[in-house]
C-alpha cells in the first residue's frame, strides 16, 4: 500500500452544512502547504451518476473532463484547487452495486453468497484506494455523504471503520461535521445532537478524531470544552465553522481554527513549506473591495434552486473579482418572459446569460430574452441550451424560418436547425449517453472567443445531446452571424457569434466547468468586461 494518508469527512445532525467546502477548504490549506492533495466523494443514493436527476433534486449536475456527471461539490473541489477531477472523484451506492452485480453475473464469487459485508464493503474499499493508487496524492480527502445515522450511509461508514483498521490510525483522520443549533427561545447554543452524532458514529465503530461545528453564533470556550469532553476528542479539535460572507473565506476561518495543524499533527506530517495562500488573498481583496457594480441577468428555468447554476455563480464570481466588479445577479424565470414583458424585465440589465436546460418548458421565454438583448446590444452569453436558442432565434427571426426549432422541443419540426447527432438516434439509455467530457475546437481568427481565449485551439466540456445541424449552415449564418468554434473531428458547431454587436456569444459546452478561483474562464471573463464597457466603465 502506497503511503498517501487519509481524511474521511463524515456529516452528523442535518445535510446540508457544507461538508464538501469543509473538505475543500482543508484541502486548500494542505495544498498551501505544498501536498498534492484530492478529494472524493461518495453518494449513498442508488442512481448511479447524478446524471439522471432533475435540478431540483440534487442541484447542478457538475462535469469532469474524462465525462464522468457528478455531485456539484465536485465543482467546488476544482474551484478552490484549481486540479482536476475525475471519475474516480464520484461514486454513488448505484455504481457499487453494479459493478458488483456484475461480478456475481461474471461468476467472480462463484459459490459465494453475496453480501454487503465484504462484497459491498471491498468494491467501497477499493474505490476509496483508487486515486491514492495513482501515486499522485499525499493526501486524499474521502467526503461521505448524507449523514451518519442514515440507512444508506451504513456500507460507507463501516467501509471507513475498515479503512482505518487497515491502514492504521496514524495514517488516517475522521473529521465530523456537525451542527451546533441555536434556541433563540433559550438564547444559546445547543450541543446535545452533536453529542448524539458523535455516539451514532461510535456505534460504528468509528470515533471522529476533529468535530467541525457549523454555527451562526460564535462558540464559547465553555462551549468548546464541553464538547470536547462529551465528544472524546481534544480541546484543540473542536473547530468552530461559523457563517460567513462568502464561501471563499472558509479556508481562512479554517486555518484561523487550526484545523490544518491538528489534521497534520493526527497524520504525522510537518508542512512541506510555509503555508502560502498569497493568490487566495488577492482573490478575496478583489472580490471584498470592487470598484465596479453590474447586474447580471440569468435566464433559465430552475432559477428558484440557486444550486442548479452553482458553477455558473461562481464563474460570474471569480470573473467579477479580476474585472474588481460586484456581480449582482438577477435570476429570471424562462417561464414567466413573453413579448410584452420582455423590456420591463431586461431593460435594466448589464449583461444576459442564457442558462443551459433540458425539455420545451421555458424556451419560448428563453428565445423572446434572446432577441431583445440580440436587437438592444445587450452583452449576451449563451450556454449550451442558451446557445441553440439563439440560433433558433437568429433562423426564425434573422434568417427567414419561421418554424425553425429543435427536434428535443418538436420532434417532428420542418426546419430542424438544432437536431440530435445521427450517433445519437439510436441510443435509448438515457443515463451517461450525452456527448459529455473535453471535446477539442477550433477558433476562428479575429473573432471575439479567439480574443478572449488568446490562443486557436481549446477544449471545454460538455453534456448534452443535440447539435447545430449542419445541414443549415449556409441557411443561418450569415456575414454577421457566425460560427467561430468547430470540432476539428467531426465538424460539429461549437461556438457561435454575432459580430454586428458589441458581445453576443453562445457556447455548445459548459464553460462554468472549468472556471477556478485561480483561473477565471476567459468567456466569462470577457462576457464582464464587455458588460462593463456597455455600462462605459472601461
Ligand atoms: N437540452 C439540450 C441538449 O441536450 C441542451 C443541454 C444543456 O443545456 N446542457 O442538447
């Protein structure tokens, strides 16, 4: 077995209390301190990808590069690292099962009964080694998810008592993330769930070495005593993690707790060097202290579940920052847009992003948005389903078709400008069968991507299923209205411009993906500078 250590990031009390920024911004502290660090995590839902789950469910479906769909804390994982992920970064209880299932089918446990200890528990196992077994990683962060106590969550938690008979106690670190609730009938802070959480997990066999509290109100040394008493771990392990402005300041709250020093002291570690968060800093200036404010409207129809563009509030995000703006996001429903409306609801915006989706609800809204921001020179950004929509748009109202659509809206559509690829028609699957992962394209010189990009050739990721049907490229484009990014292999459209308006894009991938606080997305980062030309602030 390799020498990489282990942190295994366990929930107690509710879901939702932002394990996965937890485990983020632990893994920044270590990586500021010069180890490679990763982070994966494990779903006890029975889907097998996440890739099957409407946004409402489950909030944004995040993409990797090797086209793995996965849980959105993926997303923060690389935003706050700047290093990809993978695969191997998500499993869910459906993909263990299948791939155990599989081997019975094979024959693999010929004669054996098959159970969930140790069939289960090895194939979870054996997913927690993988990235350490690349030899790439110092540290790999292991996020379990849901919360202890779970039915579902049992495999995993017995998996992680294995672990850590395995590999041995000095090579590994618990991390409990509770919540400390406040009674305002009472006026204090309670720590009796959290007390209950921690003995759940010892039921288990486990007991948490680190108890990370969530809190809105500050923990008193009483408090913290108390808890490490109740708790059985040390006073210096209690870690208060309480509300902040911004998600990106976690890690200094983090380091300001010591969380890194006790992880490290646990795994028998000294820093590599002096912890530097130098770029993190700067970040976090610039995004405290901007010097110019936009307001930004999103289209899209899942805008009441903020987490359904949770990469694309980012980018707007980490945009903002090295354009020193504020980005005031204005969420606006697809649904609730039609021509009568469109200017009192737009008119007062700096700049439209068109959001991606899925299914017919919403897009008429999404098209009459297009327009106008297309006819007022609107700074327009259009993203995967955004982008088809302006070239419905642009056929039917530019170009003279006025039935054009996508065969995903109307099957059996005449004018079909946006249809699925011939690779796609027989595929009935509906789960992990988009064009999904990095996908190379060429830029057009002299056009605003190759501008913002500043080189001729990219790759970005995507997830979806339908494509510009190239059967109408001499039909929808024209001198001003042109495709400026192709597949080199397949020919297919890849990004689309209006070149008679001051920044009209639209993109068949997911640029949100790949946006880190590092490095900003350059059509993110050129989407605000030219809002903020428009509002002549530069
Ligand atoms: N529904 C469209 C397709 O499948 C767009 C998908 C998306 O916006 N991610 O092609």
């Amino acid at each position: 077995m390799s020498n990489t250590k282990y942190i295994f990031v366990t929930g107690g009390v509710t879901s939702s209390l932002g394990k996965g920024i937890v485990a983020a911004s632990l893994a920044k502290l270590l990586q500021a301190q010069n180890f490679k660090v990763t982070i994966q995590k494990f779903d006890p839902y029975i889907n097998v990808d996440p890739g099957t789950l409407n946004p409402y469910e489950h909030g944004e479906c995040y993409v990797t590069d090797d086209g793995a769909e996965t849980d959105l804390d993926l997303g923060h994982y690389e935003r706050f690292l700047n290093v990809s992920t993978s695969q191997a970064n998500n499993v869910t209880t459906g993909r263990v099962y299948q791939s155990v299932i599989e081997k019975e089918r094979r024959g693999e446990f010929l004669g054996k009964t098959v159970q969930v200890i140790p069939h289960v528990t090895n194939e979870i196992k054996k997913r927690m080694c993988l990235l350490a077994e690349t030899g790439d990683y110092d540290i790999v962060i292991t996020e379990i998810g849901g919360t202890v106590g779970d039915i579902e969550s049992l495999p995993y938690i017995e998996s992680v008592r294995q672990m850590i008979w395995d590999l041995g106690r000095e090579n590994t670190v618990v991390i409990h993330l509770t919540l400390i609730p406040y009674l305002a009938a009472a006026g204090e802070l309670k720590t009796k769930p959290t007390q209950h959480s921690v003995k759940t997990l010892m039921e288990s066999g486990i007991s948490a070495d680190i108890i990370v509290c969530r809190t809105e109100y500050e923990l008193t040394e009483d408090l913290r005593e108390k808890l490490a008493l109740f708790c059985n771990v040390k006073r210096e392990a209690i870690i208060q993690s309480i509300d902040v402005e911004t998600i990106y300041d976690v890690p200094l709250k983090m380091l300001e707790e010591g969380l890194d020093k006790v992880v490290l002291g646990k795994l028998h570690l000294e820093p590599k060097q002096p912890l530097n968060l130098e770029s993190w800093n700067e970040f976090l200036n610039k995004f405290k202290n901007p010097k110019y404010n936009l307001k930004i409207g999103l289209v899209g129809k899942y805008v009441e579940l903020q987490d359904s563009y949770k990469s694309i509030l980012e980018s707007l995000i980490h945009a903002g920052a090295v354009n020193e703006t504020q980005i005031d996001v204005v969420s606006i429903h697809s649904e609730h847009i039609d021509k009568n409306n469109v200017a009192s609801k737009l008119e007062f915006l700096d700049g439209l992003i068109v959001a991606p989706g899925f299914g017919e609800r919403g897009i008429e809204g999404k098209i009459i948005a297009i327009s106008y921001a297309r006819i007022n020179n609107l700074p327009f950004f259009g993203i995967c389903l955004g982008m088809q929509m302006a070239v419905i748009e642009y056929a039917r109202n530019k170009a003279g078709f006025t039935k054009a659509n996508s065969t995903e809206m109307d099957p059996n559509c005449s004018v079909p400008v946006i249809d699925l690829m011939e690779s796609q028609k027989s595929i009935t699957n509906k789960g992990g069968t988009m064009r999904l992962g990095s996908w190379d394209c060429d830029l057009v010189s002299g056009s605003k991507v190759e501008d913002a990009y500043g080189v001729k050739s990219i790759s970005e990721r995507h997830r979806h299923r339908y494509e510009f049907n190239n059967d109408f490229l001499d039909k929808v484009f024209d001198e001003n209205f042109k495709v400026t990014g192709t597949n080199p292999e397949t020919g297919l459209v890849e990004i689309i411009e209006n070149q008679n308006h001051p920044w009209f894009v639209g993109v068949q991938f997911h640029p949100e993906y790949k946006s880190t606080v590092s490095k900003p997305h350059p059509l993110f980062r050129a989407f605000v500078k030219a809002s903020l030309a428009k509002k002549n602030l530069t």
